[in-house]
DNA sequence: GACAACCTCGTACACTGTAAATAGTTATTT
DNA sequence: AAATAACTATTTACAGTGTACGAGGTTGTC
C-alpha cells in the first residue's frame, strides 16, 4: 500500500494515451470497453469510496471485463491514476469564466474556490497531487483558465506562474483539513465527534503544562481542536493571501506608471 | 496500495503508545525489540526508501523479529504510521526557539523554513499529513512552539490559530512540488531532466492553441514546465503571505492602541 | 483460406496486512 | 519445587494487491 506513483512507467504511453493518440485497431474483435469507460468507472469508484477501493480487479470488473484485459487497454496502474487525474481536471473552472484584469482580486478567489469545491468533490485527488503534474488536455486546460486570472495586470509570465502557484498552494494546503474528515469519516465509519468522544478521556489525563500556548489555543479553537471551522479557515487565509498578493501587484502597477 | 489511514483503529491503543503509557510486563521474556525500535526502523526505511517500501514485515525483519511479532508491539500498520509521524515531528523547531513578538514575521519565517526543511528531509510526511493530526508529545511540543511565534501580539486565540495554519498550509503545498521531484526520482530513477527529454517530443506534437495562456507563460517558467527554482518559488509565496499578514496584524494592533 | 492483429482470459508469482493457533519464557503464586 | 498466569515469539494461513506470461478466440486484410 502506501503510494503508488502517478508519472512512472513509461512517461510517453502515459501520455499517448491522456491525448487519445492511440490509433485505431484495424482488425481484431470489438473491445467490451474502451479506456474511458475503464476511467470513469475507476473514478467511480474512487469518488465513492476512496481511493484505496480502486484496484485494477475492482474496475476491470465494474465494466464486465476479467482482471488482466484490464491491461489490453491500460499498461499499469500509474497510467490509470494519471487518467483518473486529468478526467476529473475536466470539472474545474468548467464554464471557462471570462477574467477582467482589474478584478483581479474576484478573479483568484474564483479560481480559489473553483479548486477547493474540485478538491472537496474528490478528495483522492489531493493524495495522487502529492505527485507529478500530469500533462493531459483537462489540466492543461483548467491551467490555462486559471492563469488567465492573473493576465493583464502587468506581471512578468514568471510572476504569473508563482502568483497562481501560491493560491493553489494555499488552497490545497487549507483543503486537505476539511478532506480528511470526510476521508476519515467514510473510512472509519465514525463522526469526528464520535472519534473525539474516545480521545478527549485519555487526553484529560495528559500533561499539558509542556504546552502552554498550544492548550490554551486549542482550549478556544474548540475542544482542543475538536470543533473545526473550515470555511471560516479558508475564508481568512484566502483573504490574507489576496492582501499580500495586493501589496505586491498594487506596487508593481505603480512602478509601471512611473 | 494507495492510501493507509493514520489514525483508524482504536484511537486509544494509538494515544497509549504515542504517550508510553503502556504499563511495563510483570512477567513474560524480554521482548527482543521494544515499539521505539520498530519505528525507528521504520522512518529509516521511509526515509531512504519511500513509505511504500515500510511494510510490517520489513519492519519486523530489520529490528530482527519474525513478521508477526511486529503485531506484539504494535497493534497494526495504521498505529506504526501515527508513531512514525510523531517521531519525527520531534525534529522540527527542535531548539525551541524563543520568539519576540515584534519580530513576528521573522518568527514566522523561521517557522516556515523549518517545517519546510522538515518536509524535504522527510517527504512521506507529506503524503500522511493527509490524514488526521497525530495527537502525540512531538506532535504537540512543534505546534505549541509554533504557535508562540505569534503569540503576544494582541491576536485572539482563534486568529494565532489561523495565522499559523495559513503559514502552515502554504508550506505544505509549496514544499509538495519539491518534495515529488525527490520522490519520482527515487523511485523511477529518471532525473527530471530524463524525464522531459523523454516527454518533450511528444509535447511538441500536441496543439497548444487552446492554452495561450498556459503556454506562453510554460515556455517562460522554463522547457514549459520542465525547469523548477523551488526555492525562489517558495520565498516568494511566504513573502506575499506574510506580507497579507503584516496587513491584518498591523490593522489590529492599530486599532488596539485607539 | 491463411495470416496477422487484436481482445480476452486463466494461471501464477511475489508481495501486502493481519487473524488464529501454538510454543516458549519469565515472574508470581501456591 | 510445582503450578499458573502473563507475556513474547513464531508458524501457518487467507484474502487481497499489481502484473508477467501464455493460450485461445475474433476480426479484418491479403
């Protein structure tokens, strides 16, 4: 278990494939299934209940076809989650919104919360991103949609780069909080209050005095730490991420005008 | 494979042996290996394997034991991933630095700097930090500490709260696309230059009209994509996002003085 | 009709986490 | 000293994983 990487095994079949450039069989039987039916059946799957539940006997199933035709289509697992990626990428920033420059602050809170409702909706996506970026048509895509935010303000192209890279950054980060509840949850079969009614015993009978700031902190932010408040989280670190990106792109318009 | 989760089970077993609380056996021979062994064992796998390389049985082979005494110790998997988080949690912010609340940007970066190094020296945090905060001593001792850094500067609990985890999210995200080139490498053997010089071909059959953006700004960023400056990236977002701070904190303490 | 291309499938292997039963070791109790 | 309870260690076993290999069936082209 543990980590199956998205981006090994041959790089180019991967991508071949992420780009429908698999040509047509001339002869040979009719395929059951196609390799989109095999995706959308492991997202399926993964959407439901979690990614460890996808397994390449699971979907080769789902779509009526025994374990190993799974690999008449796909080589290997890698290549499954790479396309699991980059079909879901398909969903963010769907409507290609049109982004005005001077809005640039409603521009990446839009993009903001375009990924984190993405992420929220597919939370085994924040574990495969721990790896490398895929390079399918919907990523690529939903980059540029979320670039585009950025453009028009004056900013060199590396800018625009890490400026977006520090939202997704955040956004990811502040996420995976309010995922792994959810992930827990389903996993578990506990609620968090559940889960916290077990824990709270034991930890009355630690020593806090070690950790003066953290009891007190933790005391007010909820039962030490049980009550979160992701939205709210979100909300503040999102604002303080756009109030730091306005000192710097406000001073660089201001250069520009000089 | 794909995703153990740190933090099911029985929390209380987990809680126990985070905290030694496990009282001492009266009778019985003398185990061979105690749970301080087995984890250690285990992060020196992860650290030089990767964490799909720690698995119960190599664990139990390198403290010199028979796979299932591993489960004497340790009740299962979930509980030695827990264990291993906190274990090296205890290296982050390990000189416990004294904080002055005027210098709390500085503070902050000396935080950040530390959880990233901590990151980079240990990336399969990354991929467990999905899952639920391990409430152990380590875990603890590193927040509580962290959160000194913002403490004494008029901000309510709630605030220090999100301060430092808007910090900390950042990190982790920032950190993850470092992180991921050590891992890929690690486990394909292919640098990242092999692996674009391998994928570049194809990329350049593709028809990048639809992403004008995405590929004007790639070109810039380097082999569209293919050339990373981690450290830039990372120093430029914790500047914006101190620099967003420094717009709340100084607006609160302004108003503090009224 | 022959052949090549293609799909599907059964078997097999090395691995995973861990349940269950058994055997061996030690300190306490009788 | 013998019995017992508590504890560690081990063997065997099972269901699950990814996937290599090879055989067999199906379709289009020559």
């Amino acid at each position: 278990m543990s980590d199956e990487i998205s981006g090994r095994g041959d790089p180019l079949k991967s991508l071949q494939l992420l780009w429908g450039r698999t040509e047509a069989p001339r002869r040979g039987p009719k395929a059951k299934a196609g390799v989109a039916d095999l995706v959308s059946a492991a997202v399926a799957i993964a959407d439901a209940e979690g990614l460890d539940a996808v397994s390449t006997r699971r979907v080769a199933d789902a779509v009526g076809i025994s374990p190993m035709s799974f690999y008449t289509h796909i080589p290997g697992k890698a290549e499954l989650l790479d396309l699991m990626m980059d079909a879901v990428a398909g969903e963010v920033l769907k409507d290609r919104p049109v982004f005005k420059p001077a809005q640039w602050r409603a521009n990446l809170s839009r993009v903001a919360t375009d990924y984190r409702d993405f992420y929220l909706a597919h939370p085994w996506v924040i574990q495969l991103a721990t790896h490398r970026t895929v390079l399918g048509p919907n990523t690529f895509r939903s980059a540029d949609v979320a670039l585009s935010a950025v453009e028009g303000l004056g900013l060199t192209d590396l800018e625009m780069d890490r400026v977006l890279n520090l939202v997704l950054d955040y956004v990811h980060g502040a996420v995976r909080n309010a995922a792994r509840e959810k992930r827990v949850k389903e996993l578990t079969g506990m609620t968090d209050a559940e889960w916290w009614s077990r824990v709270e015993p034991f930890l009355e009978t630690v020593d806090f005095s070690p950790y003066p700031v953290l009891s007190r902190v933790g005391k007010t932010t909820g039962e030490t730490y049980g009550a979160h408040d992701p939205e709210g989280a979100f909300a503040f670190g999102l604002a303080r991420v756009l109030d730091g990106l306005s000192v710097f792109i406000e001073e660089k318009t201001a250069k520009r005008k000089r």
